[in-house]
C-alpha cells in the first residue's frame, strides 16, 4: 500500500506494477486504497499519497515481510496490511475499515494499481507502442480481473527488436467483497488532466467497466460498504499471477478460494510471521547498547534476507532495470542467511559457479530467469566466490559439498572445489611483473574504473583481497589434505605479500595502486586521494601487514579520515578530473566513491580494528554507522533509520549527514557478521565455534544465542577487568575447557524448523 512496485522473480522481465523513475520523489504510481464518502463526495487515500488530503490520524508500521498503514478522516479509519505469503505467487491487502463515529457511513472504496506486464524497460522508453499489446478483461463468472501482453519483449535492453513471443502470465485483481464496478484502463480511469490525486472515476463514484486490447492497462475494483456506528468491516485484495496455459483460469480461482476470505489471509499471515520470527531467532543478543540489540536482533538480520533475495535487482535505488545478480554482490550477501537459512546459501553458491568460464574468470552479473549476464573483467569479482564457500563450510561442517560437479559457461564441468581453484588461478594467471593484480576496469571500487583497462594499471586492495582469499583456501585445503594447494597457495601468498610491502607501502599507509601510466594514486605525493580506508583495512584482514605497519596504518585512517559518522572512503576527495583514474574523480567531493562516508568500508574499518584487539575503537566506528543515529536529523539524513545506507555524505560536501542508497548494500552483511563474529566474538570455524570477543572496556557483560550445527549456544560473556580482549576462561555446560574453541560436529541431519534444538550452556570470563 502507498508508493513502490510489484514484480514476479524479476523486476526487469517480470513486472506487474509500473514504477516512473523520474516522478520522484512523490513516488508514483503505486498500490492505492481510496475511499469515497457516498453522502459527501469526498474521497482520500489511507497512505495519504495520491490524495493528500489532510488525516485525522496517520501510522505507517514496517515489520518483517509486512507493512500496515493506517489513516483516519472524517470518522472513518482505514488499515491496510499488506504482505506477499510464503506459499503463493500473489500480494494481499488485508483492509479493515471502522467507523469510528455515532453515524452511519455509507462508502465506496476503489482498489487501484497501474500495470506494467513484462519488460519494464520497455515499457519505460518505449510505452506508446507497446500499450498496443495490452489487455484486460472481467471474467464474470468469477469477479477476478484478468491483465496481459500479447508481446513480450524477452531482450536484456530496450529495443525495436521483437522475440515474437507473448508474456507467459496473466495478473489477476480480485476481492473478497461483492464486486460493484472495475476498470481495465487507465484513461477512463483518471480522466484528461488529472492524475492519481484526483481521478475522474472516484470523483463520480462510479467506475466505467472498461475491458481494452489496448492503451494503458490498470486494474481498478469499486467495492461499497454500509457501516453502521462504531461498526468494522474486513476484507482482502488480491493481486498475484498465474502461468499463461490452458486452465488459467482455475489457477486463479484457486488463489481467490485461498486467500479472499479474511480468516484464511490472517493464518497466511501468521504463517509468514513464524517464518520470519523463526529466522532471527538464529541469533539473538543482549548487550549495555539498546540500538545494537535492535539492529542485530531484528533489523540488521531482515536487511540481509532482503539484500540476499533482491541483489541489486529491485528497490528505490536499483531500479530493476540493468543489474540483476551481482556475482560479488551475491556472494556476499550469502553471509547474512547462512547462519540461519544455510539451505538458501547452498543453493545460491551452486548457481553461482555455474556463471564461471573455463579459465576460471566469472560474470559480473548475471539474470538466473533468462540466462543472460554480463562481462566485464573487474579484477576482484572472482575472488569472492571462494571466499563464500569457505564461510558456507565453516557453518554447517558440509565438506560434500566441494563434490558437487556444476557447469561452465562455455563448457564442461568442474566440482565446486574445481570452480574455487579455478577462481584464484585466474586471479594468479594475471599478475603483473610486479606481482600484484592488474586493476582492470575496476576492483571493488567500480568508479576506478580507467586506472588499468591497458592492463598495466595494479590494484593493491584486490592484491590484500586476494591474500585474504588464499588464506582461506589455504586452510580450507589444509582441512581436506590437499597438501599440493596448500603448497601452491602459500607461495603464491608470499609472493603478492612481499610485492604489496615492497611496492606499496607510502611510510604511513599503504597507497591505492597504479594506473596504465604508472602514476601512484593514493599517496602523501598526491594533492588529491592522499590516503585510501580500503588499502590500510583489509592489509590487517590479510594478515599482508606486519604489525607495527597494521597499526600505523590504522591510525592513519583514524587520522585523515574519521568523521563524526564514520570514516571516510578517501581524502581529500578528488576536485580535478583525471580520465586516467576514472568517474571518482567525476563524483561532487564528499558524495559515493569520492570521500564519502561508504558503509561497505566502514564495515571492514570495525573488522579490522577488532582484529588488531581494539574493542573500543571497534565499536566506536560501528555506533557512528548504525542507522538509529541520524534520526534527530532524519529531514536530513532522509533514509530509513534502521537499515543501512550505501553512504552517507561526508563533510566535503554541504550537505554532510545526507544518506542514499538504502536497504540493498553489501554493508549490511559485513556489519552483522563484524557484531557476531568479532565484536561479540562467536565465529563459526571447519571445527566448531571460537570464542573471540573484541569489546569495548565498558561492558561488563554481554549475552548472544546463536543456532550453529544442530544445537542451540547459549553464551554469556562476562569481563570484570573492563578488558577489550582476551579470555580467561570458557566453560561449557559446567565443563571447563582448554582454550577458545568449542568443538561441534555437524550433525547427521539438520533439526526441522520449529522443532527444539538442544541448548548448550557457556560462560566465557574476559581477562
């Protein structure tokens, strides 16, 4: 309900409801309620949106995989919530409507959405010829609205080109009340020089009953409702797809039988609920810092199940339109949901190396509908599915898995053991004669995107990043006794090791890397782009930095480029465009890539300061980070307070403490598993579970609960000398043990959802 769009599996092939991206920010068209008092005429919107008329009351309440939203005018009080559920292909309004005044209140409500049907690419550059295919009729027997394509533009872009094919679904519109009118097209239902605030059809209150095989296609369902005092009607909109095929028809009435009766819509509901309830389950915290708890309990946890389904696929930022499955992206996001859904990542991770080429370079992203993908040779994109698999094993002890034999691109097959080889050699196979990795066009950093498309430029982050990886492996093949990758492995370390201390430490810090000129970028030599948060971070995540450069490196950071929200990406920002560096140096100083406050980095800063035993430093940039902070400043800010942003702008800009590019970020991930993992110190190993904590000295005492292996951890940590880190003790079950490790096999099967996981006792003294 209120703004946004739906979709069916993807939002670039599969779109139902159509989004304007340059209508922003009033976020139109969308999901729309209005409700039409039949005595007065006046008529408005619960979500306030279209109508904007003036509410009595106003509440609009997220929860996971749910929104209510509630408006109150004249008396009448409106709530709807809406919820996609676990087993069906459709999205519920659940309306209940109450007449909160001593008068009867006779109402027609309107349930409106304007359809897009199929490529919403095309349906965005190229919408005056392909309404021409439209089509929406009333099936009578049933009151189900149909709407479909006769055309289907199955193409990766926008293009005259036709496949000759029809869209494969119908998507139906019904409702559980009596239906009174319905619209199939949008003219008749706006009306010339209105819009979505003042459709013609609601001011007369009357629908046309309009069927089209062409123009713009909506779906509209007038309902009417007689409500005496202080009386409470309820009922369920539905809007879902079936398959295109001969017997469409009762797929959709089955849909309807199912969910338009408000009793059986309230037990999907709590269905989903349990779902959702189940999943942050898996961990759960209780430390001296409330907004912590919130986010790692329940927030943080929904944002990566989110970032997990949707990539950069779908949401206010990512538009549905280019992007599908980022191969890094999504190798990421798989570290969220493996602590509770392992399932998903097993799954996730096998498809992925599907996307791999013989030589063991992969995709950069990829459409699992369609097939398609692109290549771009970014230096960096391989080296995340290795790590993937490191972490998937390390949870759930499933060794089995490097058997399992998945396609190439171009080719034959390989186990995934084969794949996560093949990756690092690729990476291997193109070092420069320095011994460190060619830039590309681009690493993580995407707007570096010039510094070695010649193939001489050198990256010395992705050289760290895949020191990183090869210690991974390295362990990993330790663990299966495949002595001849270990020896492989870390040679291969030593070599891009050595090359990034000789070549590119600066006397502080360590610098970017070198582009197609052999130009150094990131160095105290620089008047721009000095000094570089991801170099100096992850040469203490891969062990590359000897201790006394870890630390001054650290400092550096701390030194240059903390901000009162966290650190920055780069300083100072570029303010001179260089094409041989690339579009960072295009980006206005203190916004994205170009010294703002990035998210994904700041996650590796608190990773890497609990690495080096620095608890309160740790945490202080963790609570610059967190999303609840801004809200005292949320006209500026402008984002949602509880998920994580892409970045916030840094004081190089004026307006500092602006956010952008919520919800789907590979930050969201890394902070959860920095809090888990590091900061509170329960990291999953091939072996079982160490205890690790990295806190800052105020803490006393913390509590985490986490699922791992069949069983349920039960852990409180106690630090009575207020130390950062350390263990003094850990007792298991009453049981004193030696060290920090906590064996835990996997277990033979894995216990089914919502049956009771034995509890395991711990208690760990810091000191």
């Amino acid at each position: 309900m209120g703004g946004g769009y739906s979709y069916w599996k993807t939002p670039r092939l599969h779109r139902i409801t159509r989004h304007r991206y340059n209508c922003l920010p009033v976020d139109r068209p969308g999901h729309y309620l209005y409700v039409r008092d039949r005595k007065s005429g006046d008529y408005w919107t619960p979500s306030w949106q279209p109508c904007m008329r003036e509410l009595e009351h106003y509440e609009c309440r997220h929860g996971l995989n749910y929104t209510v939203i509630t408006g109150r005018r004249d008396g009448v009080e409106v709530s709807v919530r809406t919820f996609v559920p676990e087993d069906d292909d459709c999205e519920l309004w659940r309306v209940s409507v109450r007449n909160t005044t001593r008068a009867k209140k006779s109402l027609d409500l309107f349930a409106y959405v304007e359809l897009c049907m199929g490529n919403a690419l095309n349906d965005l550059v190229n919408q005056p010829n392909d309404q021409h295919f439209n089509e929406v009729f009333l099936d009578k027997k049933s009151s189900i609205l149909y709407a479909t394509k006769r055309y289907w533009n199955t193409f990766g872009s926008a293009t005259v080109e036709q496949s000759n094919v029809a869209y494969d679904r119908y998507i139906v519109f019904a409702t559980s009340l009596p239906l009174v009118a319905f619209d199939g097209s949008k003219a008749e239902f706006i009306g010339r020089w209105r819009s979505e605030q003042n459709p013609i059809a609601v001011e007369r209150g009357k629908l046309g009953n309009t069927e089209i095989t062409a123009g713009d296609a909506v779906g509209a369902l007038q309902m009417r409702l007689e409500l005496g005092p202080s009386a409470t009607r309820e009922f369920v909109v539905m809007l879902g797809v079936v398959e295109k095929r001969a017997g469409y028809k009762r797929d959709a009435e089955r849909l309807a039988k199912k969910y338009l009766d408000v009793r059986r819509a309230d037990e999907a509901f709590e269905r989903m609920v349990a779902h959702w309830r189940d999943y942050v389950s898996c961990v759960q915290v209780e430390t001296p810092d409330p907004d912590l708890n919130r986010m790692i309990n329940v927030w943080n946890q929904w944002q990566t199940a989110c970032t997990f389904r949707f990539s950069r696929d779908a949401g206010y930022y990512h538009g549905g339109l280019l992007f599908g499955r980022g191969f890094r992206d999504s190798c990421q996001d798989t570290f969220g949901p493996l602590m509770t859904r392992p399932e998903w990542v097993r799954q996730r991770l096998t498809e992925m190396s599907s996307f791999q080429f013989r030589d063991g370079s992969v995709v950069h992203c990829y459409y699992p509908v369609s097939g398609g993908y692109t290549r771009t040779g970014h230096s960096d994109t391989p080296l995340w599915l290795p790590l993937a698999v490191a972490m998937y094993i390390k949870e759930t002890g499933d060794f089995d898995f490097l058997k399992v034999k998945t396609p190439y691109i171009d080719g034959g097959e390989a186990t995934m053991l084969e794949h996560i080889y093949g990756c690092l050699d690729y990476t291997l196979k193109n070092l420069t004669e320095r011994n460190l990795p060619k830039f590309g066009p681009g690493d993580w950093n995407d707007t570096l995107d010039y510094m070695g498309r010649k193939g001489k430029g050198e990256s010395v982050w992705n050289a760290q990043c895949l020191c990183y990886v090869l210690k991974e492996t390295i362990e990993l093949a330790q663990r299966i006794g495949d002595k001849a990758a270990v020896r492989r492995y870390e040679a291969a370390y030593k070599k891009v090791a050595d090359a990034i201390n000789k070549y590119c430490w600066d006397g502080e810090w360590y610098i970017v890397g070198t582009n197609d000129l052999r130009e150094v970028v990131g160095s105290k030599k620089n008047r721009e782009c000095k000094i570089y948060l991801n170099t100096q971070t992850w040469a203490v995540m891969s062990g590359v930095a000897p201790k006394e450069r870890a630390l001054k490196a650290m400092a550096a950071a701390k030194k240059y480029l903390d901000t009162p929200k966290g650190p920055k990406l780069l300083h100072p920002p570029f303010r001179t465009i260089n094409p041989n560096i690339g579009l960072a140096t295009r980006c206005v100083p203190g916004k994205k890539e170009n010294g703002a406050v990035f998210n994904h980095p700041v996650s590796w800063a608190v990773l890497a300061e609990a690495l080096l035993g620095h608890g309160d430093q740790a945490y202080e940039y963790y609570r610059k980070a967190l999303p609840m902070n801004p809200v005292v400043h949320i006209d500026r800010y402008e984002m949602e307070p509880y998920v994580y942003s892409e970045y916030v702008t840094s004081p190089d800009h004026p307006t500092f403490g602006q956010a952008s590019h919520s919800w789907l970020t590979g930050s969201s991930t890394w902070m959860l598993r920095d809090v888990t993992d590091y900061i509170l110190g329960v990291r999953p190993t091939y072996e079982g579970l160490t205890i690790d904590p990295c806190v800052p000295r105020k803490w006393k005492e913390f509590r985490i609960r986490r699922r791992f292996r069949g069983k349920i951890f039960e852990i409180h940590v106690k630090n009575p000398k207020g130390v950062e880190k350390g263990v003094a003790s850990i007792t298991v079950d009453g049981n004193r043990i030696s060290g920090n490790l906590i064996p835990v096999e996997p277990p033979k099967s894995q216990p089914r959802r919502g049956a009771k996981w034995p509890v395991v006792q711990v208690e760990v003294i810091m000191g």
